[in-house]
C-alpha cells in the first residue's frame, strides 16, 4: 500500500487538473504561453500519475484493468476479472 501522504498528493493534482482543465485549454488554442506559465504547476495533466485504485501502487500499472500487476496477478488467479485465464501451453 502506498503511503497515504503520496495518495492524498495524487489526489490533490488530480482535483488542480480538472479544476484548470477549461482554462488551460483555452490559454493553449491562444498561444499564450505567458498565461500558461502563471498556471500552478500541479495543474499541469503531465504532473499526474496513474496508480492502482487498490494499493495505490504507481509502477507496473496495467491500464485496462486500473490495477499494479501484483492486484492483477491476485484477482486473475482467483478468477475475479473476467475473460482472464492463467496461460498453459
């Protein structure tokens, strides 16, 4: 489990991102790099990070599935997720 200040960090940008979202886009179809600059930095869609919505496990992120590949490994061997098989050959 990912410690909770890093989570409530994440969470953090993510809420500057979506509150930013519309400004950010419009500064951009405009050219004003100036304005884009004066926008916080942790408003910036780069600065946020994909996490496993179970632990909160940044690294080895499985997109399709929004899980670490340990919570991926855990479910598909219970055979919580559908459409998963554990391979044989």
């Amino acid at each position: 489990m990912a410690k909770k200040s890093i989570l409530a960090r994440d969470a953090k940008r993510a809420k500057m991102h979506a509150q930013y979202a519309e400004k950010r886009a419009e500064l951009k179809a405009a050219g004003d790099l100036e304005g884009l600059h004066k926008l916080p930095r942790n408003s910036s869609p780069t600065r946020l990070k994909n996490r496993c919505s179970e632990t909160g496990r940044g690294r080895a992120y499985m997109r399709q599935f929004g899980l670490s590949r340990l919570s991926f490994r855990e479910h598909a061997s219970k055979g919580e997720i559908p459409g998963v098989t554990k391979a044989s050959w």
